[in-house]
C-alpha cells in the first residue's frame, strides 16, 4: 500500500463509527458484522483466545474487510471483566457471545454465566459517551412453553410471551431429569431478560437497548471454511449439518417448528441498534422440519443426492399438523424485516458449502468418530 493509500485509510478509519461485537468468531456474528460493514461501519470483535483470531484471519470471508482495516479482533478472556478494550470509542455494540453448554450441572452453573456477562457489558458501557445502542441476544426459549408440539396446536408466540417456570422450580431440579438442562438453559434466558429490565430500570444511561430473541438457526454457515472444521459444534449446528452425511444417514426429529436464517437475526441486531430501539423482538424466518429442507436440498441439487438423508420425503410439515409458530409481525412493522424463505436459506447453504469444497469430498467423510 502506498502512503497515499494508507493515509487515505486512515481518514476515512477515523470517520467510520465503529460496532463492538462479542464473540466475533461465532455463527450469528459473522452475519451480523458483515451487515454493519455492509452498512459503513468498522467492526472490533471479541474473542476468549488467539487461536480464535488467526482462525478468523485464515477466513477468506473477513479477507477484503481486513485488508481495508475494517475488522480489528481483541482477545477478551473473560466477558464479565474489563471491556474497555472493546468497547471504547464504539458507537454501537452487539452483545451475542453467551454460554452453550448443555452438559452443565446445575441451575446457578446456566444463570451465573448468562446474567453476568449482560449485566457487565451494560456496566462497562455507561463509562463510553460514544455509545448510542446495544443489541443484545436472548432466545426464543426465554418465550417457550417447552411442552411436546401436539399440546400447544395452533399456539403463536408473541414478545408478550414468558418461559412459564420460576427460579424456585429450577432450583428444585436435579441433574438426573433427562429435561432439567434444557429447563434450566430457557429459564437463565429469561431471567437474564428479567436482570437486564431491572439495571436498566435502576442505572443512568445515554442508549437504547433491544433484545433480539430467535429460535434455531439455520443458513449459511460463513464461520466454517472448509469441511473439516465441522467437527465438534454445539447449539444447532450438528444437525444441521447432519443434513449433508450421506443418502443413509438418519434425518434427525426438529428442535422446534420454525427457524431463523442467521442474515435475518443480523438485519434485526443492525437496525434494532440503527433505529435506537428499546424493545424486545422475537425473529423467525419460517416453518421447518429437517425432512423440508433436505427434500428441498435434493430438489435444488439432484445432481448431489448421494449427499442428502433420503428420510421421509413429504413427511407432514409443521403448518399441515397446526404446530406452534412465532408472531415476527413486530418485527417486519418496526425493523422493516423481511424475511428468508427455507427455499432461500437452503440455496445460499448449498451455495457456501459448495464453495468450502463439502461436495468435493464423499458424504459424511468429515467426520470424527469419538
């Protein structure tokens, strides 16, 4: 770079406002950084360790952002200490990194986690004037009732809707209930909801503050650049891949009924923070069972069938039984949202892994048996 260029850079650096987001090297986070740079804004992103930084660097998706300067990642070990590093001088901040360990033993090993990590971010923001608005991550599980579909026909979620189980009940879970940890992990959600609706209640600040609340997530894994990387995920991610093993392999029973594409959870973070809102909004993109979008992977690409599980072609979709579904009017009314299609999210899937090679490699061949 000349030091014409280079000074250039800097000039137009030092006139960009700048995003903090958290957990830079997650699923959701790439998605939601490249929508702020999309949108003129520099991006600073954390992550717990330097291994995490040279992995984003070795992305080809982050390539052209880093080499214009755009994209600075800071190594911050531990989200409920100092974030000065972080956050200073940023205009907006974007706090997605939460805890997802669903081995966890016991309820104050969810909540302690999921609370405090907000509750700092928060904190560390009131000493930064520049600060406009933060958006952060919750879950539909802060929502959910988690009983089985055919008990909750034709039910629609909607932000007025609350996980119905108290802390006095969590407390008296034990790790033996086969369901205590996903109780536990919807119930922290909710009760982080609860603690940041008190701090904003009873601390001084100059922002805004949405809480964005999706279900599982499902599109293009940009976070991911080759199959072999594929291994050893959590959250929602073995499934979904699971769905590119081999025309044997099981089509695995849903988690939920509807889905959030990653672009439309990012669209929601940016301009949540842009329109400076206070609100909360539940995000989903449509209705899914596993079965829907492997049909439609093979519908799309039936020159890569040996890829797709054969399953239960056809098998009944969530609409057609009257499951549960998720209100998102508040969203496309106050965000201007306008949400992926499953033929949408499964195109630009099929695109990317195309891109990282998945398809140059024989089904399933990826994977790691423990």
């Amino acid at each position: 770079m000349s030091a014409t260029n280079a000074k250039a850079q800097a000039q137009a650096q030092a006139t960009r406002p700048v995003v903090a987001i958290t957990g830079l090297n997650g699923y959701i986070a790439i998605h939601v950084a490249l929508k702020f740079l999309q949108e003129g804004y520099d991006v600073r992103g954390s992550v717990r360790s330097e291994t995490s930084v040279e992995r984003i660097k070795a992305n080809p998706v982050w390539k052209e952002w880093i080499d214009q300067g755009r994209v600075e990642v800071v190594v911050v070990p531990d989200l409920e200490g100092d974030l000065t590093a972080l956050l200073k001088g940023v205009e907006i901040v974007v706090h997605l990194a939460a805890p997802v360990d669903m081995s966890l033993t016991s309820w104050e090993a969810y909540k302690n986690p999921t609370t405090n990590g907000v509750l700092n971010v928060l904190t560390q923001a009131t000493k930064f004037d520049t600060i406009k608005a933060i958006s952060l991550m919750s879950s539909i599980a802060a929502a959910f009732n988690p009983v089985p579909n055919n008990q909750q026909l034709g039910k629609v979620y909607t932000e007025a809707d609350w996980f119905p189980y108290d802390e006095t009940f969590c407390e008296t879970l034990d790790n033996s209930n086969p369901f205590a940890s996903v109780l536990w992990y919807c119930a922290a959600k909710k009760y982080a909801e609860f603690a940041v609706e008190k701090w904003l209640k009873e601390n001084e600040h100059d922002f805004s503050v949405a809480t964005l609340c999706p279900p599982m997530t499902y599109g293009p894994m940009l976070h991911l650049s080759s199959p072999d990387q594929f291994n050893g995920l959590n959250s929602s991610q073995p499934g979904w891949i699971s769905l590119i093993k081999g025309k044997d392999s099981p089509v695995p029973d849903p988690e939920a009924t509807t889905y959030a594409d990653p672009r439309d959870v990012a669209e929601a973070f940016y301009q949540a923070a842009a329109q400076g809102k206070n609100e909360r909004y539940l995000i989903a993109s449509d209705s899914y069972t596993y079965q829907m979008f492997v049909d439609e992977f093979r519908k799309q690409r039936p020159d890569l069938d040996a890829y797709f599980p054969l399953g239960n072609p056809g098998a009944p979709t969530p609409n057609e039984q009257g499951f549960w579904t998720i209100d998102t009017s508040k969203s496309v009314k106050q965000l201007g949202l306008k949400y992926h299609t499953l033929p949408e999210s499964s195109k630009d899937t099929l695109e990317h892994y195309e891109n990282i090679g998945v398809f140059k490699v024989a089904p399933g061949s990826w994977v790691k048996e423990n």
